[in-house]
C-alpha cells in the first residue's frame, strides 16, 4: 500500500483479505476507499453489500446496492 496508495483494486483486494479474515471494519474501510478512489468501479460496492448482509445491516446493503445500480447504469 505504501507504494500506490491510490491504487483503487490494491484496496479492494486488502478488503477481500480482510473480509475473509474476518475483520469486517478493516474490510468495509478499505472498500469505502476503493469506491472514493475509483467511484466507476462497481466491485467494491459488492463487496460492501456482502459485508452488510453477513453482519446483518439490511439498510446499508440497499444502499450500496442502489449506488452499484447507478454507477453501473
């Protein structure tokens, strides 16, 4: 990370590492920034919905969901 802190899919792939390490605050960060950094990129965006619904945040999941819809629209 130190080398390219912008670089949008290095985040989103240390949210995936983290996410399936269980550190899901890490994980949904890292996606967050990913999403700032590249806001075309609709993958972390999925990844945040797979987050919100394995820690049972409906709410959330929809949102991120509605913001995947209109990037990828």
């Amino acid at each position: 990370m130190e080398l390219a802190p912008t670089f949008y899919e290095a985040r989103n792939q240390l949210g995936a590492a983290y996410m399936q390490a269980g550190r899901f605050e890490d994980a949904e960060r890292e996606f967050v920034l990913a999403h700032e950094l590249n806001s075309t990129a609709v993958e972390p965006l999925l990844n945040l919905i797979a987050i919100y619904i394995d820690q049972d945040k409906p709410e959330m999941a929809v949102d991120a969901g509605e913001q995947a819809v209109k990037t990828n629209s």
